[in-house]
C-alpha cells in the first residue's frame, strides 16, 4: 500500500498561538513517528546477521542423445536436489545444470551426435563445461585438436553408461541371417556386405519375396553410431580387430572395399538410406516396416525402447544382431572441460559434484530402466537386458580396439569421398 503526504500550510498566526502550536505538535509527531519507524529498522538490521542467499552456479554439458532421457531426468533432479541439500552445492550455492542442444535441422534441436559436439566445441559455437560424447575417441580427437597450448583436459573421465552397437533387424531378418536368438559364426559385417552386394538380395538366404537389402544409419563424421560402423567394416574388411593404420584406410584396400558396399553397392544391389540421426532410421524402421528398411545401425538401448514403446504396432519383433567380427561398446565419457578458457574454478568443481550424482548407486540404478548397462562391468544387468525386449544379455561382445581419432578421420574423410562417386 503506498502513502501519499500533503503538505502543511503554516498558519499566518505566530508561534504563541494555538494553531502554531498544534502545527508545531503535528510535525513533533510526525518526526518521532519516522524516528521510532527509523530505530526499529536499525533494529531488525542490527539483529543476527543473515548472509543474503548467493547466486547459484550454472555448468553446462553438451551430451550425445543416445542417453538424452536418463540425462534429462537426472539434470531435473540434481537441481531439484542441489537447492537444499549442501552435499550438492558450493559454499551454499546451489548449482544449476543446462543441457546444450544442437540445430540438427532447421527448427529441429535435439541434444548432440558425437561427431558435431566436438565440431562445435573446437569452432566455439558451444562453450560446454561438461562434454559427454557416446565413445572415449571423440575425447582424443578434441584433445589432439585443441589449438591453445594449455590442454583443454586434465582427465578425459569415467563412463557414465555402457551400450553396444548392434545392428537392429526385423527377427525374421535376423534369423536368416544366424544373428537371433544367438549369433553364430556367419552373424557378421562380411555377410552383411555380400547381401548387398548380391543381385539376388535376400535370394541368397531362401528369402527372395524381401528383395534387396535395405540398410540404414546415420551421417558419418557426426553421428557416432554411424562413424564406427565404416570403422568396424573398415576393419572387418581387413580382418582386423586391432591395429587399424592410416595405411590400411585407402580405397583400394579391404578397408575402402568393404566401406563402399555399404555405401554405393555395386549395380545398386541394395538400398542404402543415410540419416542426420540413426535414431531417426530407427524410427522410420518401426513406422514404416519392413518394406522400406531391414535393418539399421544403432545402440541395444533404443532397440530396448523400441521394444517398451512400439511392440504392439510392429509386424514383428525389432531385435539386436552382435557381429561376430567387430563390436565397439559406447561408454559416454564425462569429461569437464577444465582446462578451457571459458570453465572456471567454481563451475569445474560444480561439474565433479555433478558427476558424482550421475554415478551414485541411485542413478545408476534407474539408467537400468532406459535399456543401458551400468558403467561398472561387474554390476547386474537391468530388467531391459532380456530377449522379451530384442536383446540378449549372454550375447559374445567381439569387441575391437578402437583406432586412432586420425584413423578415425581417415575413414570418415574415405566415406566422404565415395559420396561423391
């Protein structure tokens, strides 16, 4: 409520008079009244001294959208818990998480693919605090191209989830192919290739009514799913599961050979359809059926979520084949970028306390729920990891040795080039 003061008019009568004294009274009054009001002021500030609250500390991360659900309700509730709870604060500040989201088409933000997260942190268009790609080699890659002297890490980080990449099949896809329920010795890339290179198609497996093969995945060089599958047919092409040069990347080699199947078939042999996002081949997958994809390249998790959300729309089930000549496991590192410009001594500690959150038993424990395997190796699988949801937690993980992040620019650069062709 506002107040509003009208002036007093002094009376022509001199002081003596009633009317001078009663308006001499009146401003007596009024003085002692804003005196008192002044005394308990000073009062009620001279109390117990309270420190006014502080402005919180905001971090933020830039994290690949395989774990986009798990990362989102995991943000919620660190701000939510970080508010009151000083485990989870700085010097009583209470710290604030923002997740950075890339423009992957015009008007269509979504949280990061690997391979333009470290893009945009190298041009700066991004200023994270926090990087979490899906594979520890985009950590090497930004490291080794940082252009200021002082390293932008100090410690690439622990895992904060585990999922393989698989290739996600119609069952009776799968099947055909020896990859469901278990994958044999002839579930591999090498076959894979020899169906799209067949004039045949899937005639050569007893099964011409399906026609060509029609594969999917996303845009190499950005998304991670999409890069380490002409990494792992790379090496698959050259039998290797280890010690992949940047002399073996080359056109002509087993490398190249085994890259172009599954990129310009031969007398287009097979249908290949490249997406900004393999979830998005996913998702025209499912929507679509059958007669437009039979397989894409992506993680066990969204084959899992799949399973959860879209079962009873599908044809048929959507399940996980693990190539028995090359598996790489998506780990998510949780790297703070401390030793960049931008990263303060506040916001780098701020970004360990967060991290200690994401590994605490609490949220390890509900990433089972979304499909992923915990970050620790040893620890027990979650509910999701099941043949009812398309996969198989006793599959044989034919893992490989990653390259080097050059060899792994060699190899994206080589898929460049046969885009051209």
């Amino acid at each position: 409520m506002g107040y509003r003061i009208k002036p007093i008019v002094q009376p022509k009568s001199g002081p003596s008079s009633p009317a001078g004294r009663h308006t001499r009274v009146i401003w007596v009054s009024s003085g002692a009244i804003l005196l008192v009001a002044i005394a308990v002021s000073l009062i009620i500030v001279a109390g117990p001294l309270v420190s006014p609250p502080r402005t919180s500390i905001t971090i933020t991360i830039a994290s690949s959208s395989t774990k986009k659900e798990w990362i989102n309700q995991a943000v919620a509730a660190f701000i939510e818990e970080s508010k009151a709870n000083e485990q989870f604060q700085i010097e009583h500040r209470a710290i604030v998480v923002t997740v950075l989201l890339e423009e992957i088409e015009p008007g269509r933000w979504d949280h990061y693919r690997s391979g333009s997260m470290i893009r945009d942190i190298l041009s700066r268009k991004i200023e994270p605090t926090i990087a979490s790609p899906a594979e520890q080699s985009w950590i090497l890659d930004l490291k080794e191209s940082w252009p200021d002297r002082k390293p932008i890490v100090s410690d690439d980080g622990p895992g904060l989830v585990r999922t393989p990449l698989v290739i996600a099949m119609w069952r009776s896809r799968a099947m055909a192919l020896g990859c469901w329920p278990t994958a044999g010795p002839d579930c591999t890339w090498e076959r894979l290739r020899a169906l799209a290179s067949s004039t045949e198609g899937w005639g050569i497996l007893g099964h011409p009514e399906w026609g060509k093969l029609k594969y999917g995945y996303g845009f190499v060089g950005k998304s991670n799913s999409a890069t380490f599958t002409m990494v792992l047919n790379c090496m698959s092409g050259l039998q290797k599961t280890s010690g992949l040069t940047l002399e073996d990347v080359r056109r002509e080699s087993g490398c190249g050979h085994a890259m172009l199947a599954l990129r310009k078939p031969p007398g287009d042999t097979a249908v290949i359809r490249i997406y900004e996002k393999s979830e998005w081949a996913l998702r025209d997958m499912w929507q679509i059926g059958p007669s437009y994809l039979d397989a894409v390249t992506t993680y066990e998790q969204e084959v899992t979520e799949v399973a959860a959300e879209q079962a009873p729309r599908l044809p048929e089930p959507i399940v996980a084949a693990y190539p028995q000549d090359g598996v790489i496991m998506a780990t998510h590192p949780f790297t703070i970028l401390d030793g960049a410009p931008w990263v303060t001594l506040d916001q780098a500690k701020a970004a360990r306390i967060f991290r200690q959150f994401l590994l605490s038993r609490q949220q390890q424990s509900l990433l089972l729920g979304y499909g992923f395997r915990p970050a620790d190796a040893a620890a027990t699988l979650g509910p999701r990891i099941d043949p009812a949801y398309g996969v198989n937690p006793q599959a044989n993980l034919a893992l490989i040795d990653v390259p080097h992040s050059l060899v792994i620019d060699a190899i994206v650069k080589l898929w460049e080039a046969f885009a051209a062709l």
